[in-house]
C-alpha cells in the first residue's frame, strides 16, 4: 500500500496500521480484506471481495515456548486458508475500529506480514462513508505464509514477570473496571498486576466506534505515566483489547509496545504469578 501523507489522519504520526474507509474503497482489487466479525453479520453484508475469518475466543492460556509456537502455527494456517499472501497488502476490519480486527492486525503482524492494518471505523465506517455492502461471497485462492516472525511485539508472561521490578517498562490493564476492581471473575484469581495503570480499551473510539484523534489518545496515555520512551505492555483477558492498546500506541509513534498475548486467561489461573488489588495500585 502507498503511504498516505502521515499526518492526513486525526493526527496519527503513523499510518502504517491505519487505513480509512476513503483510502479502503479506492483500493478494492489490490490488497486482500478480512473479516473478522461473526459469521451471521458478514453474510448479511460484507466490503466488496472480504474473505470471511472470525477466531473471536480462541486464546492461549500458556505462553510457554511450545503451546505459543502451536499457536501461531495454527493461526498462520487460518490466514493461508484465506488466501493471505506475505506479498500482498492486507486490510482487516469488524464491526467498529474493534478488538477482533486488532487483534488479527497485531497477530499477522507477529506472524512477519510487513503490509496489514485495520479499518477505522469498520464496517460501520465504510457504510457512513456512503459505501455499498456486498452479499456474494468471496471464494479463497491459494495463500501461503512464510517468513521470519517480528516476536518484538509479541510478550510471554515470562517478559511480564520481568518488567514488574523494571522501572523503564510500564504494564496497562485494558479490562473493565469489574475486571480490574476484582468484583468480575473470569479467572481463578482476581486483581491486577503491581504498578499497572488503568486505561479500559474502549476509551480509544468516539461515539461511532472509530479512534478518537490522536492528539486527545496521546493526552490520555500521558496522563498516566505511558510515554514513548518507555516499553508498554497492554494487557486484558484473551489480547483482543490489548492488541487495540497496541495499534493505537503504535500508530501514535510509540515503538516498544508488546501485546501480553495470555493475558489474564493465563496470568489469573497461575499460582507463581504476583497479583495485587487495583487499590493496591493507588
């Protein structure tokens, strides 16, 4: 994909995992679209020439080498069987400027893709813009997926254990505040983790679902001690939110930002993992 003057939207300094429902539609024909919503929404209406693809709830629970590499193995299956190619352009949207699409975008990313980012303001973004819906399906050519995977991005709860005693990195809880007050329990211990800052995923998009501007996210971040020069790695239940934490951190210029990819699901259900309450945190 040609680069967009960087700064043509909301400010972002980065375009590089950001594309407009403008920018999409002059595109159609020259890169491959994933969608990622559930199945029932892409048969209703889906952009022109999308690939269906929804995972929603597959996570791991265990970031350990082997289950990891299993892992990814089996979502770069996903993406070949959908005709993804390391050498075309990807786009992949859902709903809003969600947590399904962002996370596809971080994991293909992860998986060593140089060219993908994600719709803002999906779907509904593309249908405010005045943009047709389309009902035919899309049938798959042949993908293949090979090359070296960019693990910068990705942490394993081995990274998060270290970066509790370094004071150059910071840990952002991206649940909700039953999450991360510890009245909601989804996992077999309840907290946060020591010195996390609090910024609940969804704060990054305004009324219609798409990012706020990026002068209003970087505010937001720095308010709370997140700031360029230092490693930041967002976290939630599965690393679906966290992966929307990630691209809005990226594309606001900041270069260390690791996805925590077992969140909670792994953290909370480990007795040699440290957790503290959100008051704790104060």
């Amino acid at each position: 994909m040609t680069k967009a003057n960087p700064m043509s939207h909301k400010g972002f300094p980065s375009l590089d995992l950001l594309i407009t429902p403008q920018e999409l539609h002059g595109k159609l024909g020259q890169v491959s679209i994933l969608d990622f919503r559930p199945a029932e929404a892409y048969a209703v209406g889906h952009i022109p020439g999308t690939q269906h693809l929804d995972l929603y709830g597959v996570s791991v629970n265990d970031t350990s080498e082997a289950p990891l590499n299993a892992f990814l193995a089996m979502y770069q299956a996903q993406f070949a069987s959908r005709g993804i190619t390391m050498d075309r352009p990807v786009v992949i949207y859902d709903g809003e400027t969600g947590e399904r699409a962002a996370r596809g975008v971080w994991l293909l990313t992860v998986l060593g893709h140089k060219n993908v980012r994600i719709l803002d303001g999906g779907a509904q973004g593309w249908v405010d813009a005045g943009y047709e819906m389309s009902t035919e399906p899309s049938p798959p050519s042949g993908g293949g997926l090979s090359g070296d995977r960019n693990l910068a991005d990705l942490a394993t709860r081995f990274d998060v254990h270290d970066a509790l005693n370094d004071g150059a990195t910071v840990l952002i809880d991206t649940r909700r505040d039953t999450e991360y007050l510890g009245t909601e329990k989804r996992a077999r211990r309840v907290g946060t983790m020591p010195g996390a800052v609090h910024i609940f995923w969804r704060d990054h998009l305004d009324d219609k679902g798409a990012l706020r501007p990026a002068d209003e996210l970087r505010a937001m971040y720095e308010a709370k001690g997140v700031t360029p020069d230092k490693t930041c790695i967002p976290y939630c239940q599965g690393g679906y939110r966290s992966a929307s934490t990630w691209v809005v951190l990226k594309s606001l210029g900041y270069t260390k930002v690791k996805n925590y990819m077992g969140s909670w699901g792994e953290w909370g259900n480990r007795d040699d993992s440290v957790i503290v309450s959100a008051e704790e945190n104060k």
